[in-house]
C-alpha cells in the first residue's frame, strides 16, 4: 500500500493535477466509478491564495466524498508558499503537493514550475519553508530537469528527502520535452533506487496495462494518470481491477452515456450557461471518444448553444434517434 507519511492510498493510483480539468466535477466523476486512491485538484496560485483573490479560494471548493484529496500549489517565493501551504492544511486537505513539474511557458516565466529545477537553492528554500509550515503530508512533483543537458531530479529528489517531504512524484520527461517524444522509465526506477521515500511514476500510462506496467518495471510505489483519464475515466477501476487479478471492465455506451448525464447535471446545476456549455463540449469531446460516429456527434455540439439542445442531442445520440432533429 501507498503511504505519504500516514495518510493511506490505496489502490495506489492517482489523479495527475491539470490546469482546468481536475476540478471538482471531474473529481467526483471519477470517485463515482472508483479505483482511484488519491485525487488532486489542478494546481492553486499561492500568490493568488495569498491575496485572498475570490477564483481562487472557489477552486479549492471539495466535498467529502472526495477524500482523500490533495491541493496542489506552485510559486517562486518560500515566504508565499508556506502560507499558501497553511491555508490547504486549514480547509482540511489530505496533503499538500508542492508543483515544480509544470513546463508551461507561463509558469517558468514566473520561476515557478519546473524552472525551480534551474535554481534548488530555491527550490529547497521553498520545501523548507513549507514542510515547517504543515503537519499534513507533503509531496512534490517535478520532472527529469529543463532538458536533457540538465537532468537533476536525483539531486531534487535527495532534496526532498533530506527536508521531510513524504513523497515525490516524477513525471519521466523533461520540461522541453513538454509532453512529446516518450517517458523514459528508467529514470522512475533510477530514482526509485536512490530514495527512501516513496516515489510515483507519471508519464505515458494510457491503458490500466500501461499502469500495472510501469509498477512492475520501475518498482515505483505508485502511478499518477493525467491526460488518459480525460478519454477514459474507468483507467483507474481498470488497473485496480487488473492489480487484483480480475480482467478490466469496459464502459458500455450505456456506461458512457449515463456519465456524460452525470457530469452534465453536475456542470449545468453549479456553473453559468455560457461556461457550462463550454465545459459540456469539451467532456463530451472525451467521453465519445472512439465511439461510431462519435465526430458527427462532436461536429454537431460544437454548434449548439444552449446546454438543453446539447442535452437532447446527446440523448439522441445514444438512443439511435436524429441528433440533428433532438438538437
């Protein structure tokens, strides 16, 4: 079993942060189908937080039956981070997960993300400060280094260790790589081997085989799932069912069309008309994903603008009837 510090997860499998996809909705969607162990929400500005800035503080929104949940925040000032950090602990997050892997071009322009593996004296700064400031786990996610001439995660991840953190998480790419070329896992197992703390892997996993895969070829102590949930929320019921020796249970269309109805209540009941269609097109995007004729479906949302027209296509949809006509 996973443990950050005593915290347990189990299976040990968790939601990857993502900017503008892991919010509480989709959180919940996946809690609903299960197997996932630990879910963490897209990642909080801690100067943002620290200003009190309203968008913010509404993010960080959580239920119960989300725990266990860990918030995820990022910045280049020790001092903002460990309040920011004081802030996950008080509204009752599970742990803090401090953010130094993401290569975004917004994020490095302002030192935060994965430039702070250009600079660990500020890095460790940073996981000083905050670690002081928290009695709730703390992890870290970080990637390879900013390029291949810069690989230091070992020397970050020694960082951590060495300042109390509970876990680390390493996505096996660099920050130039951004999400292209392939994860190289050897590098999971080279810093598996050089910890004691318990390490996840992060990068690549699109199937539950993929998943059970890199635990069994890295020897890491957990797999974090990004993008592959996004087309298939059931990877994490797939690979805690493969994990316990059972054969992985597909979505049928009726699975694939009962969480799309799940979702779209959850969004159209707790969001403005304008944004829930927004958000009702890009998870349908996901959900159709490889389904027959599902493009036509897609290239059809894509031009309707109420969420009830959206609703009475995508019903059609499924039922076998004109979209077009339900639209």
């Amino acid at each position: 079993m996973l443990r950050y510090g005593a915290l347990a997860i189990d299976p040990p499998l968790i939601l990857a942060p993502m900017a503008g996809i892991t919010d509480r909705q989709f959180r919940l969607i996946l809690r609903r189908i299960g197997g996932v162990g630990l879910v963490t929400m897209e990642f909080i500005s801690s100067e943002a937080l620290v200003r009190g800035n309203k968008r913010t503080r509404k993010l960080m929104h959580y239920v119960e039956e989300e725990r266990p949940i860990s918030i995820q925040i990022y910045g280049a000032k020790p001092e903002s981070m460990a309040s920011a950090a004081k802030v996950v602990e008080e509204i009752g997050a599970d742990a803090c997960d401090i953010n130094m892997g993401c290569p975004a071009n917004k994020i490095l322009k302002g030192c935060a993300g994965c430039s702070l593996m250009g600079n660990l004296d500020l890095a460790q700064q940073i996981i000083k400060a905050v670690r002081s400031s928290l009695t709730i786990p703390l992890t870290v996610k970080f990637r390879l280094g900013l390029n291949d001439d810069v690989k230091n995660f070992l020397e970050l991840g020694k960082i951590c260790e060495g300042e109390g953190v509970d876990a680390v998480a390493v996505h096996a790419r660099t920050a130039k790589q951004m999400f292209s070329g392939r994860a190289d896992w050897q590098e999971i197992t080279a810093l598996k081997s050089a910890l004691k703390i318990p390490v996840v892997g992060n990068g690549d996993v699109k199937t539950a085989e993929d998943a059970v895969r890199m635990l069994r070829e890295t020897g890491c102590d957990g797999v974090m799932i990004g993008r592959a949930s996004m087309k298939n929320p059931w990877i994490y019921r797939q690979t805690a069912e493969l994990l316990q020796g059972r054969t992985p249970t597909l979505p049928t269309p009726q699975d694939r069309h009962a969480l799309i109805r799940a979702h779209f209540d959850m969004v159209t009941a707790q969001e403005e008309p304008g944004f829930a269609l927004h958000k009702l097109r890009t998870f349908t995007g996901w959900y159709t994903h490889g389904l027959p004729d599902g493009g036509r479906l897609r290239a059809l949302i894509g031009t309707l603008d109420t969420p009830q027209a959206f609703s009475d296509a995508v019903d059609a949809y499924f039922s076998g009837g004109d979209m077009r006509t339900a639209a």
